[in-house]
C-alpha cells in the first residue's frame, strides 16, 4: 500500500481536509477524485441518507483510499437533537411579527392551522422567556407558555416563513444531558459494525455527555474516537465547561453554523480560538468546519475573506480544516478540495505558527517527553521528517501535538489507528508488523517504494526515529537520528 509517491516537506501538507459526502459527490468517480485530489477524511452526516447508501459510501471510499495507496479516515457524524418541524400543509407557511403560534409533539400531520408539528417534545424543556428560533435563524421568537404536557406556544418576533423539516434552536434551554436519540443508539449500533475511525456528536453540553456517548461505543464494540461538536450556548458558558469538554473527548469540532444560531455571530472567532488552544494544550484533534470555502457551493473560486479564513486556521494549529456544503451540495467540490490544499500548503510554507500562551497540561507520560524532544530535535536539525512506531497512536499522537513543521511518518499494525492518525497534525500511517525495528525497517520501505522525495540540492534525509521496545502503550524511549 505504497503508491503515493513524493513527500516532502514543501508537498505534504499538515493541516488535513475533511470532506462532507452528499448529493454532489455521491458517485464512484467524484469520490475518486477527492481522494486523489488531497481528502484525508470523509464525513457521512447521519442527518440524512439510509444505511444502504452508507455502505455504499464506504465501499467506495476505502476501495479508492486503497487504490491511492493511503489512509483516509471515516467520520460518523451523529444527528443529537435536532429539533426540526414535521412535514407542513404546502410549501411554506407565512409568519407575521407579532403571531402566535403553538408548537405540538403530539401532532402528526399539519393541518393548515397554526399549531405545528415538532419532532420533539419541547414542553418538558422549554421554559417561558426563552428564545427560540427557527430556519437556520431566519425567525427569531420567544416562549410564552406551556398549553399541554406535548405544546408550548410562542411569539413570532420577525416577519419570515417556515417549511418542512427546517430546524429549531433552543440556545438558553437545558435538555437536562437528553442529547441521544433513539435514532442516535441505532445509528452507533450500525457505525460500530462498520468501523468507524471517528464520530462526531452533535450539541454536546457537558463532559458527562462524552462519557454517554463512550458507554454506548463501549457497549457495541466500537474503538472510535469521539468528536465534541461545540454548537451549543451551554457548552461555551465559562471556560472551564468548555476545556472541561475539550478535555473528555478525543477531539472537538468549531461547528460554527449552528454555534452562531445559538450562541451569535460574534462569539464565533472568540470560541475558536479558545477551542484550538485547549486542544493543542491537552492533545486532542481539532477540527475547525462550516463555510470556510462557503462561495465556492457556487463559485469555481472562494472569496477573499474565506482563504484568509483557511489560513487562519492553519497558522493557529488546526489538525483539521473541514468542506461541508462545497463538498456536499456545490458545484465544484473537487475545486474546493484543490483549492483548500493550496492554501494550506502556502500558509504552511510561508508563515509560522501561532504558539501557546501556555504550556500543554494533563498527565504527562513518558511519551510525551519524547515527543517533544524528538520535535526539537528535527527541527534544531532541520530533519526532513520524523518516523514514529506506535502501536496506539499515543506516540504519534503526542508529537503531533507538539507541531513539528515537518511530516511525521506513524508506523503501527492497527488498521483501526492507522485510519484515526490520517485527520492529525502532520501525519501519514503506514501498516506494517511491528517490532522494535518497526521505524527502521519502514524508513527503508518507504525509501525502496520511492515514498520519500528527496530534497532539493541534497543527496540524502535527514530522518529523527521515535521508537520502543515493546508493543503497549507508553513503551516509546528512544530517540535516533539516521541519513538515508
């Protein structure tokens, strides 16, 4: 599985693509070419779409992810609760400032009236004086009252209209840690049978509903990696919720959609930049999602505004930049995924990254020291990558947490981390067995399969070796430098 040929420091792009699947790239072609083109992740949203239509996606991806001779890591995005209407009388329904309308769980088909079906209960939740609104936040309104054990009403504050299915956000209600559906148990109990490198869930509130949503993995078998999608008004409330979550979870998303509905536009910048320090301090993945390359759903090219928005992200460390409707609903979503490498690969080149303000904390282990050793090391050496045997993924994990301005080659014999590793920082995991030769040996494999591009005007790498003589976690303690 070595076809992909040519890496070198100026190629090779650290900050990884993660790509939406939908309607515009549901096809054998189309998800070819993002994989050629530079996705190192797909995410399947599970807000829509069957299950059929899921396995169909995944045989693609990793029979094209085969092919390309590279790891592509598969994100499970879970739903959480949404809160939509139901289906509604017609196309659209006119609402005036000043309307009142009922809003009923109960209610199963809409009638034409002003009471509306809602595909959750909100009268347990919701209480009088909180804001509601509906349509992406087209329609802003406030809660007037309970009218039954399954309605409240409430009061239109805009002129707007709704449709089926459009969603409602509840950004100062407390859904008491009611975060999994039915639908959410059904959908982790088919990823789990499906290998799932990560999932992601959706208005998450607290660290507890990390450990929720671990149970039920734990429970089907599942060694997936579990996303935090900062969405919510309650899980940015003070800092120490917020790093509290950072910190119970594998990894976090800036879901800035729905974290501007519920939180406002101008808390955005602000959250993410909280967000990609926690993560970098504690070593967790950090994905940063939501129209970064927005114009581009009907454009051939982004705006201005947006590649300053993707360089950003780069230049603040973020493992993960992320195409949500450019690669599931636009036009051009292999233009998109082209575009994005580009300026990634032009940040990553001409700018340095944003440092930390503090150091990283939590439980150092052994590990840890070596990995930020060995990055040191490459880059006072000017090194062309690290090599790193690592049969959990911690090792690498731990260095790429450290940054290096460098590639970082993770050797292990899990299938399962090998995929994990493809959304971090800087990495490229190679399957091989695994011995206390394992870096070693995969140096000269890679060599031999023309994987490594040599560096202009030199004859030879310079390659740091992180590695271990035995095979768990916690085992790396050496570090070796090599010509090659």
């Amino acid at each position: 599985m070595l076809k992909y040929i040519g890496m070198s420091k100026k190629l090779f792009k650290r900050t990884k693509i993660l790509a939406t699947v939908g309607p515009a790239c549901f096809s054998e072609e189309k998800l070819r070419e993002m994989v050629y083109a530079g996705v190192n992740g797909f995410r399947l949203n599970f807000s829509h779409g069957t299950y059929d239509e899921r396995d169909e996606q995944i045989r693609i991806i990793r029979k094209y992810a085969e092919e390309r001779g590279k790891n592509v890591a598969i994100l499970q995005d879970i739903q959480g609760p949404k809160i939509r209407f139901g289906n509604l009388k017609g196309d659209h329904y006119d609402l005036k400032q000043g309307d009142e309308i009922i809003l009923d769980h109960a209610m199963e088909e809409h009638d034409g009236s002003s009471t509306f079906p809602v595909q959750w209960n909100l009268a347990e939740y919701c209480q009088p004086g909180e804001p509601i609104s509906f349509f992406d936040g087209k329609i802003k309104a406030v809660v007037l009252e309970k009218t039954s054990n399954t309605a409240i009403k409430v009061k239109i504050l805009n002129d707007g209209h709704l449709q089926s299915h459009k969603g409602i956000n509840l950004p100062d209600t407390d859904l008491g840690g009611n975060i999994i559906t039915e639908k959410d148990k059904a959908d982790l109990e088919f990823g789990a049978s499906r290998d799932f490198d990560y999932v992601a869930m959706s208005f998450i509130q607290k660290a507890e509903d990390i450990e929720k949503v671990r149970q039920i993995l734990v429970a089907n078998g599942s060694r997936a990696k579990i996303i935090a999608k900062i969405e919510t008004k309650k899980a940015i409330e003070t800092d120490e919720n917020l790093e509290a979550i950072v910190k119970a979870a594998d990894g976090v998303m800036v879901a800035r959609g729905d974290l501007a509905i519920e939180a406002g536009l101008e808390v955005v910048p602000i959250v993410q930049r909280k967000l990609l320090a926690y993560a970098r301090q504690h070593a967790k993945l950090v994905i940063v999602a939501t129209q970064m390359l927005g114009s581009m759903v009907d454009n051939p090219e982004p705006n201005r505004a947006e590649v300053n928005d993707v360089a950003t992200a780069v230049i603040m460390g973020a493992d993960v930049t992320m195409l949500s409707d450019e690669s599931a609903n636009g036009k051009y979503p292999i233009e998109a995924i082209k575009t994005m490498k580009k300026i990634i690969l032009y940040t990553q080149d001409h700018a340095k990254m944003q440092g930390l303000e503090t150091e990283p904390v939590g439980d150092f282990k052994n590990y840890d020291a070596i990995a930020v050793a060995a990055v040191k090391i490459a880059e006072d050496i000017d090194a062309d990558l690290i090599v790193a045997a690592t049969h959990t993924g911690a090792t690498a994990n731990a260095i790429a947490a450290a940054r290096p301005n460098m590639p970082i080659v993770s050797v292990t014999d899990d299938k399962r981390v090998a995929g994990q590793l493809a959304l971090r920082y800087a990495n490229s995991s190679y399957v091989r067995e695994f011995d206390q030769n394992s870096a070693i040996d995969a140096v000269q494999d890679l060599k031999a399969a023309g994987y490594l591009k040599m560096p202009e005007g030199k004859d030879e790498l310079t390659v740091v070796l992180v590695s271990g003589f035995k095979n768990e976690e916690g085992a790396t303690d050496t570090i070796q430098i090599r010509k090659i």
